[in-house]
C-alpha cells in the first residue's frame, strides 16, 4: 500500500524508523502544506516497507511518500 500526499508541501519529518510495525491511523509522516502541518496516517497495520522521501524535500500533490507492507 502506498501512502500518497494529498497536496503539495515539504516533508517536515519522518514518525517512524523504516521496518516499523504502524497500526492503522498511526502517524507515518508529517507534511507541510501552506504552513500548516498534515500528518500522514497508516490507513491499515502493518510495516513500512520503504520511504520514498526525506525530511526537507519538497513534494507534490499525489506523490508517493512511504510504501506500507500488510
């Protein structure tokens, strides 16, 4: 499962280290979106595979930020 941003911002921070077990609704990351922080939640269990990003890039509307492994 892909977790893909719903706009276009800069990944502040990473929440957890990859290879971690997430439970669903568990934050995995936090974006920056016009100066406002969306954290991006697990929307199932299970582990994080792989980021796709890193804190500072700047990203876009869609983009996949972390693969989720169920």
């Amino acid at each position: 499962m892909e977790l893909r941003s719903p706009s276009v911002g800069k990944v502040l921070r990473l929440s957890v280290e990859p290879g971690a077990e997430v439970a669903r609704g568990q934050e995995v990351l936090v974006i920056e979106s016009m100066k406002v922080e969306i954290p991006i939640k697990a929307a199932a269990s299970g582990r994080v595979k792989e980021f796709r990003v890193a804190p500072g890039e700047q990203i876009q509307r869609n983009a996949v930020l972390a693969v989720l492994q169920p």
